[in-house]
C-alpha cells in the first residue's frame, strides 16, 4: 500500500461527455481514504504553469450530468518538451503532490508515459475519447454519448432524405478511427460506411447507389468517418460526382456537436467505477496503467500497451452494416 496523501487530476485532448462524472468519482473515492486533491487546470498545460486549484467534495457536486470538463482541458506544446515536463514536475513535487489521474485519449497516455519514463511519478489514466480508440478497454468515457447524438441527428436527417430522395453523406468525427461511423452505422441502419481502417472503393459506393435506384430505393444514409482515406464528405462528394450518378448527394458535417451534450446513463456509470478504480490502484501503489473495462471488469492496462497497440475494428460489425443494408 503506497502512502499517498495528495493527488492531483486533469483532463486532456478533447473533451468528452462524462469527464465530470469521472472527476466526481476520483475526488470523492479520494476524499474517503482522507486523500487531498487537486485540480489541474487546461490539462498538462496547467501542470507546467502550476495552475492548480483545491478540491473538495462541495467542488464536485451536481456534475455528473454535465457534458464538458469543469477543469477545462487542452493540447500542450511545453509539455511535450523534457523541459517542459521538469517544471511540471517540480510543480508537483513544490505542491507536496504525491499521485496523478489524468482523463484523456491516446496523446494524453503518450504525454503520461513519456512523464513516467522519466520521472517515475505514479500516474494512473482514465480514458476520456468520444473516438472509442483506445486499446485495453471496450468502450471510452464519451463514445456511448457520442454515438446517441449522432443516431439523433441522423434520425432527423432521415427523415429529408426520404422527402427529397436524396442520398446523404454524413461525417462524423475519428480522425484516425471509424468506432464512432461504424456502430452508429449499425445504430442508424446506415446503407454503407467509410472507416479510415479499410481501404474505400467510392467506384463500387457509386454502383451499389446506382443500383438502389433501379430496385426504387430512392434515399441512402452513408456515413463517413472524417480520417476516411478518401477525404471528408465534402471531398468525397466531388470524387462521387465525377462518376454522373443519377443520386443526388448532399453533405452534413456533424462536428462538434458530437463532443457535447449531458453524458449518457452508460458513460456517467463507467466514469464512475473507472474513477473510483482509479484511486484504489494508487491506493494499490500501481503507477503507469490506464484503468479500463472489459466485459464488464475493471482491468488494468500498461500505458506502454495502451499506447503501443491500436484498438481494431471487428470484422463482423462490418459484416452486419453489409449485411443488414438491403
Ligand atoms: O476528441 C477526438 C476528436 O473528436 C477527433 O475525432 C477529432 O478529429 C478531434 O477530436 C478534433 O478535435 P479539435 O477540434 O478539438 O482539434
């Protein structure tokens, strides 16, 4: 059992819904065990700048519902120099900090691996993406959230598309990753997706449209995943329309409205028991780990795993959007 006596948490990258609920769980399983904690400010760009504030359980009350992060979050540029992490560091040291959580994606673990490496400080991650790409764990705080505001607005972009018997090219966010395109594909009863995991044949897209025509399928909802290797929707209708289909294509960007948004009931549960497993594993004297969740059990996951391996995508969602989109 390691003796902490003070730790401090942050949120990094971008934000996603649930972050609140996850930093209401690491104060309040902290201030059980009479552990102090603080709070880091705009991520690791508060950790260099010292710009911490005191927590209490007062500080985290009616949070759990909200989208966001109270502790703001951001991408540091000093902190991704070794002179920057030193006064980070010593931030740390200065301020009798004996333990941090950080809440984040991959360039978060990246940034906390590479601080560990260095300075051997117990760092414990929790996993805050509304992208899903995290390796060692089935679902990131923000995904399930994310995945319902997008089957909402696609729903209601539906509904357009019949009237008008249009096909729609919706993207969604992933810059490196299609967990968000693929299961709100499935969600949505998507006619196709383009994923930046699997090569994209616009040529065959245009000839699977072609044909829907014929069978008098008159209006299609295709999603695209905006790390697509064929461009964003924008881009991929130009490339479309170059093929003279007799569709016609329309584009909604969906952007940041994915990001936000009062947390799901399944993310303000997993930020709660991966908030609370959090602080046990500092507790437990563990350093270095994401705390993740598979097939329902807490598990914990070596930032050098979390951030070496990528999280893939299974064949057989792929096989169902196929299947299911007749
Ligand atoms: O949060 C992850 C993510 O949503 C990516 O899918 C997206 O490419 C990126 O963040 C955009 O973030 P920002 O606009 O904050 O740079």
């Amino acid at each position: 059992m390691a003796i902490i006596k003070k730790i401090a948490i942050l949120t990094s990258g971008g934000d996603a819904p649930g972050m609140n609920a996850a930093i209401r769980a690491v104060v309040r399983r902290a201030i059980k065990e009479d552990i102090k904690v603080v709070g880091v400010m705009r991520g690791y760009e508060g950790l260099v700048n010292g710009d911490f504030i005191p927590m209490f359980s007062k500080s985290v009350s009616s949070i759990i519902q909200l989208g966001g992060t109270i502790l703001k979050t951001a991408r540091s540029k000093s902190f991704t120099t070794a002179e920057g992490r030193k006064v980070a560091y010593n931030n740390l040291i200065e301020n009798e900090i004996d333990a941090l959580v950080v809440i984040g994606g991959d360039g978060t673990f990246k940034g906390a691996r590479i601080f560990t490496e260095e300075f051997n400080f117990p760092t414990v991650g929790i996993p805050g993406t509304i992208d899903n790409d995290l390796y060692g764990t089935d679902m990131t705080i923000g995904y399930d959230t994310a995945l319902n505001t997008v089957i909402e607005a696609v729903d209601k972009i539906r509904d357009t598309a019949a009237s008008h018997e249009r096909v729609f090219l919706i993207e969604v966010m992933g810059r490196d990753a299609g967990f968000i395109a693929l299961r709100a594909g499935i969600a949505c009863g998507a006619e196709d997706i383009l994923i930046p995991e699997t090569p994209s044949d616009l040529q065959a897209l245009h000839q699977k449209l072609t044909k829907y025509i014929e069978t008098k399928k008159t209006s299609s909802i295709i999603l695209v995943a905006e790390g697509d290797e064929e461009g964003g929707a924008f881009e991929i209708k130009e490339k479309m329309e170059k093929f003279g289909g007799e569709y016609e294509l329309k584009v909604t960007v969906l952007g940041h409205i994915q990001r936000g948004g009062s947390p799901s009931a399944y993310d303000r549960y997993l930020a709660s028991r991966l908030g609370v497993a959090a602080v046990e594993a500092l507790i437990d004297d563990q350093r270095s780990i994401m705390i993740g969740m598979i097939n329902r059990e807490v598990v914990h996951v070596p930032f050098n795993k979390t951030t070496k391996h990528h999280k893939t995508i299974d064949q057989r969602m792929l096989d169902i959007v196929d299947i299911l989109n007749a």
